[in-house]
C-alpha cells in the first residue's frame, strides 16, 4: 500500500478495552493539514464529536492529529467534556501542536463514563511510537465488533506529479450514516484548500457512506475526516478537481463497501440499482427503503428470491410510481416485469442467492433518468447474538 507522505501513526493499549488489544490510535501530520469532515446528524451528538467541529471552526479548517479511541463512544456521560479538553490538551503537550488543530473522535458503548486518566497516561507512548509504518495499527486499534479492518489507498497523476489517497474507517453495526457505529479517516498528500476541500467531501460522501445500511440506526458519534497535508509538493489545480474528486469518491466508496460487507452477523455483500426514476433523489430514497427492510435482508439471508418484499418496500418509501410499469432482478435474473411475477428457475436462482455478493435491481419503464446504487447486507441471527450481548 502505497500512503501518503508526511503522516505517522501508532496505536496503544490504554485499558479502555475488556480485552487486552490496542484501544487508541493516533494520526499525525508533520504539519497543519486543510481539513474537511462531516459528522452525524444524530441530536445526540457525542462530546468528541462537538469538540471536533468546534476546533476544525477555530482553526479555520485545518487539522496536525487525529486522536482517536475504541472501547467508549464518550456520549451521554456526565464527564464527556472534560475528558476531551483533558486528552487533548495532553496530546498538544506532548506533540507540542495547539489543541485546536486536534480532531478528537470515539466509538464504543453509549453512556458509560470514560476514564480519561487513562488515556492521558498513555499519550506519551502514543507519541514516541508513532512512525510512518504503523497506518494498519490504528485501522486495527478503532474497530469494535468488526471483523476485519477495513483500508484502502490510491494514487492520481495529475500535472505537478503523483499524489496518494490512503483511508481507513471501521464499522459493523449501528450503521446508516446519515451525515455524514462508523468512523472513517482519509489522508493524502495532494495540496488543496480547506474551502475546495469540504464540498468535494460532501458529494464523496453522498456517493458512498450515505449509500450504505446495515440495521438503519445512525450512530452519536459518525465522522468521515480528509487531511490533505501537501507534502508531495503536487497542487490539485482547478481544472483537476474533478479528477480529485472522483478518486476520493472511489476511495470511499471502497471503505464504504467494506463496511456493509462486514455488517454485523452478515454473510452476504448486497448491491442494490434503483434505474428510471425522476431524478436521483428518488432513486436514493427507493434504494434506501429497500435496504433497510428486515424482510428484503432476511429473505437474502435465506436465499429466497421473494421480490414481493423488494415492491413492497419501494412501495413505502414515499416515492411516487406506477407499479405497472416496475421491473426486479436477482442476480441479473428477471423475476418481475411490469409489477408482475414471470417465470424463472426458482432452484438456480436459490443456489445463485447463496453467493457473497448479490445483486438486486429495480427499474422503472419509462424515460425516466434518475439512478442510484446502495449497499447493504443481510439480516441473520448473528446479528441478534452480537447486539444482545453488546454491554456485557
């Protein structure tokens, strides 16, 4: 994987964990990156959260560290305040960096009271272990009831030279981002403005986290960070914005992806093409409706072609259209045409529904041009198992 130049990582036990595994990450820039992010919608906004948004106002989009911690999401506790202005002015001691150029952000267990002591007793390993080697370190140390970490990283030539997008993100269950639990940092080298950078970040977004849903619950504590720190040198002009964008767009939709892939319980990836809409605001809204229905997800948990569920729940989203004129596919299998079941090899198809990755579209008739892909998973009983015990 080639990252990124000009950042450093590391991770750290601090006890936050039941288990003895790495439970805070650290990124770092050599020097004050442009900064662009989006954060939860959720009324109940985690303190790392406001912090976060308050210093990235301060310091007039620009941000040196990121701070991180699995284990406690630090939302809805008396002491959430204190224990960031606590860490942070711990971390800005010891990276001699001011504590408005930190970004602070936490995921883990709602309303339990974190201890920040210790995390500040373990900043100053943090630091002195910090080096440009230990990016899948911290993917590692910010993952909660993910199976897998979850990275990406690619280049884009553009006129001044080679410039490198690296992300990580983490996220299993309370997933559907709504922004923007999930977590995810992209770091790159290019030189950009904070002002060009957060509506390009914003469309990214939209593109990718807003296009996912494992169990429809968005989280206290969502935020997707970009730093673009220039150490390559290379500048994105304007006329290779566009270009900027796209690969930051793939880049998030890839971590994006990951994340529905590893939702909690999941056995199966499940992509899902809404076609012949009005507009692609209607085509988000029907993708969106039909992947949040547990009847939709159960039915490919078991590998049942029911696509009375996939009408059904289009039916609900709150978008007009005639049912007459709608088509459903599994697989690329037809299995409704004109709002009507037609004849398929329900066998085959059942054995193709037991794959890893599946597919559903939806299209109306018509000259309709609206589009949209979302991603999903299946509903299955591991996830019951994983949230049931979540606390305990």
């Amino acid at each position: 994987m080639s990252l990124p130049l000009g950042f450093r990582y590391s991770a750290v036990y601090a006890g936050l964990r039941k288990t003895k595994r790495n439970d805070l990450g650290l990124i770092w820039s050599d020097k004050p990156a442009s900064a662009a992010a989006v954060f939860t919608t959720n009324v109940v906004k985690a303190a790392p959260v406001l912090a976060a948004q308050a210093n990235l106002l301060a310091a007039g989009g620009r941000v040196q560290a990121v701070l991180v911690n699995a284990g406690n999401a630090n939302c809805a506790t008396r002491t959430g305040d204190r224990v960031v202005k606590d860490t942070l002015s711990a971390l800005s001691k010891s990276l001699k960096v001011p504590a408005k150029l930190l970004f602070p952000a936490s995921t883990g267990v709602i309303g339990v009271e974190m201890k920040g002591e210790l995390v500040v007793k373990a900043i100053p390993a943090l630091v002195t272990e910090a080096s440009e080697s230990r990016f899948d370190d911290v993917a590692l140390a910010i993952m909660t009831t993910d199976l897998v970490p979850k990275s990406v990283a690619a280049g884009l030539e553009l006129k001044g030279g080679v410039v490198h997008i690296a992300g990580m993100t983490k996220g299993s269950g309370m997933i559907h981002p709504n922004m923007a639990t999930t977590l995810a940092f992209v770091m790159t080298d290019a030189e950009i403005a904070p002002a060009k950078l957060q509506p390009i970040l914003k469309r990214a977004v939209d593109a990718s986290f807003h296009r996912i849903s494992v169990d429809g619950d968005t989280s206290t504590n969502d935020c997707v960070l970009v730093m673009a720190n220039g150490a390559s040198g290379v500048a994105v002009a304007p006329r290779e914005l566009k270009a900027f964008e796209e690969s930051l767009t793939v880049v998030l939709q890839s971590l994006a992806k990951q994340i529905a892939r590893d939702g909690e319980g999941a056995r199966k990836l499940v992509t899902i093409d809404i076609q012949g809409t009005k507009n692609n605001a209607d085509a988000a809204r029907i993708a969106r409706s039909i992947a949040n229905s547990p009847l939709v997800k159960t039915a490919i948990a078991g590998a049942d072609p029911n696509w009375g569920r996939i009408i059904c729940a289009a039916g609900y989203s709150g978008i007009q259209f005639d049912p007459r004129g709608v088509d459903i596919a599994f697989q690329g299998t037809p299995v409704c045409q004109r709002g009507l079941a037609v004849d398929f090899d329900e066998s085959a198809l059942t054995e193709r529904l037991k794959e890893n990755d599946v597919s559903i579209g939806f299209k109306l008739r018509g000259d309709g041009k609206g589009a949209a892909t979302f991603w999903t998973c299946d509903l299955t009983e591991g996830y019951i198992e994983i949230n049931g015990s979540y606390r305990t």
